[in-house]
C-alpha cells in the first residue's frame, strides 16, 4: 500500500503559487490575507503560525488579527470591515467561535470575493450549482491529492465519511463535479463498514481516531485520511487505523497527508483573489 506524501505535493504547488504571487507583486499587488483568531486555543495558534510560515514562503502578506474575549457581534464586526478593507484580498476566520456564533453566520460576514476558505454559504450554493467559489481549503486538497495521483473519478464510487458544511459537504459536491458516485455518510449512517467498503475513493472527515478500519476498506481502494485527532501523549492522527497496510492502494497519512496540502491550497485561493480570479 503506497502512503501519498502531502509534503512532497504541497512543495510541488509551491513553485506555481509562488510564481503567481511574484507576478501580482510585480504588478504592485502583494496578495494580503486576514485572519481572524477569536481564540486562544492552542491548537488554533499552531495552525494560523503554519499558515504565516506557509504565507510568507509564497510571498504573500499575513495578517493575524488576534481579537480578545470577543462575542459574535465583535467577530461579526471584524469580519466586516476587512470585507470592506481594499487593501485585503482574502479573509480566514479561525474557530472556535464565540458561544452562539456558528461559522456559518459569521461567514456571511466574508464578501464572496475573499472567502478564500470556503466560509460563507453562498460559496457552498455556489459551489452545488456549478458557479466559480473558493471551496473550504481542506475539500479542495481533497480533490487535488486525487488528482495529483491520477485517481480515475469519472464513474467511480467515492464515499465521504462526515456531512460538515467545511469538509464532508464541500468534498463530496467536488467529487460529484468530477463524475464520481458519491455517498455522504454521517453519524446516522447503517452499517457504516458496509457502506464505506463500496467505495473505490473513501474519504474520512470524522474527528474520531481509528473509526475506519480494515472492514471499512475495500482492497485496492484509495482511502484520504482528513480525521485530526490529538492522543494523549502528543500525537496527532487521523480517522483510519490500517493495520494490514497492504489492504488499501494508497493512503494518506496523519500528519503529512491532507493538511500540508490544504495549507497551499488556501494561498492558491489567496493569489487567485488577489488577482481577482473570483467575483
Ligand atoms: P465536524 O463538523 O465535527 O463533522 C464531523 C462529521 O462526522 C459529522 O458529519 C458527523 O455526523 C460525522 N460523524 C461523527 N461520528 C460519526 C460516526 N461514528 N460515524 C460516521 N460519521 C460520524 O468535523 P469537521 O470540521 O468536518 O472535521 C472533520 C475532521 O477533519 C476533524 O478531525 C478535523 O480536525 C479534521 N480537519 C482537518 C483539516 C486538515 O486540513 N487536515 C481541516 C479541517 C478539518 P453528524 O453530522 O451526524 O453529526
């Protein structure tokens, strides 16, 4: 069973990002990214410094707006003013979020042209009726790890593996796009093994540590590991525990699978509103 490496195909896009981002400096438009962090949660602050890294290679400028103790109205306030900011092309608001503020309203407060993660619903309805949308990043490194390892999708069976309106929907409108036969799966979903091991493209975007097993997987399958889980000595790993390595085609692994491909993928979508490739 090959592990997909998402270092190697991160580092393979970085190349055309940055090429794209030089162009536009070069024209006198420094792609500029906010992001907001209505937290101090630790995990959070690991995640925006890995996308200020990741900014900076490419050449584009990161702002992290870091608010205090803020409520939904302050977030909402925030989001905003940079969506009415000329000097920012694209916006990202972290989570979690102030208590009874979901992503999805504060999303409505990202203008269409810089919700570069994916964030507003009308990106979503965008996305579903055929219309240019920045996918959530994560969806859409999805789809190019499929793509980058010539994954035939046309006719395909593909299973999505969690509905959330940032990853398992997002993902799964994308496979359909591409000709697969997708089915989501949630929390409800009967006999979740036999459903999973239809799949030629099994996608997992859970939040549960070793949830998808080898019964889950049918062979020569290519299974995307989306799943983050923190254990308790440290480590972080995703939704599928194989064991049998060999049962899979290919896999990706948790770290260094769908995450660093997402990273680059969001700075793809952030030199594309910079250029103003979406209205
Ligand atoms: P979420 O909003 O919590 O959604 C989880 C989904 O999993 C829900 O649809 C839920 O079903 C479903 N689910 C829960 N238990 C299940 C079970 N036993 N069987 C089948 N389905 C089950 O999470 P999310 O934001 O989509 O994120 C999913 C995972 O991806 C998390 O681990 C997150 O950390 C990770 N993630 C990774 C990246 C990356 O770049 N690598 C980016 C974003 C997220 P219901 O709808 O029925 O509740």
């Amino acid at each position: 069973m090959k592990t997909i490496d998402g270092r190697a195909i991160a580092a393979a896009l970085s190349g055309e990002v940055s090429a794209r981002v030089a162009a536009l400096a070069a024209a006198g438009r420094v792609p500029v990214l906010a992001v907001v962090v209505p937290t101090d949660d630790e995990a959070t602050a690991w995640y925006v410094r890995s996308i200020q890294r990741t900014a900076a290679k490419a050449g584009i400028t990161c702002r992290v707006d870091v608010l205090d103790a803020p409520d939904a109205a302050a977030v909402n306030k925030r989001l905003d003013e940079l969506s009415d900011d000329p000097g920012v092309h694209a916006i990202v608001c972290q989570t979690p979020l102030p208590a009874g503020l979901t992503l999805a309203e504060a999303g409505t407060h990202i203008a269409p042209g810089k919700d570069v993660d994916g964030a507003n619903p009308a990106s979503l309805g965008r996305l579903a009726v055929g219309l240019p949308a920045y996918a959530p990043a994560t969806a859409a490194a999805v789809l190019e790890i499929l793509r980058q390892e010539n994954v035939p999708l046309a006719g395909a069976e593909a299973v999505v593996v969690g509905r959330s309106a940032v990853v398992g929907k997002p993902a799964a409108l994308l496979l359909v796009a591409e000709n697969a036969t997708v089915t989501i799966c949630h929390s409800r979903t009967a006999d979740l093994a036999a459903v999973c091991a239809r799949a030629d493209v099994l996608v997992a975007a859970v939040g549960r540590a070793g949830l998808i097993g080898p019964e889950h997987v049918r062979p020569g399958a290519v299974v995307i590991d989306v799943g983050t889980n923190p254990t308790a000595d440290g480590r972080l790993v995703g939704d599928v525990d194989l064991r049998e390595r060999d049962h899979a085609a290919a896999i990706t692994p948790v770290p260094g699978g769908v995450g660093p491909v997402t990273t680059m993928l969001l700075m793809r979508h952030v030199a594309e509103a910079a250029g103003a490739a979406v209205r």
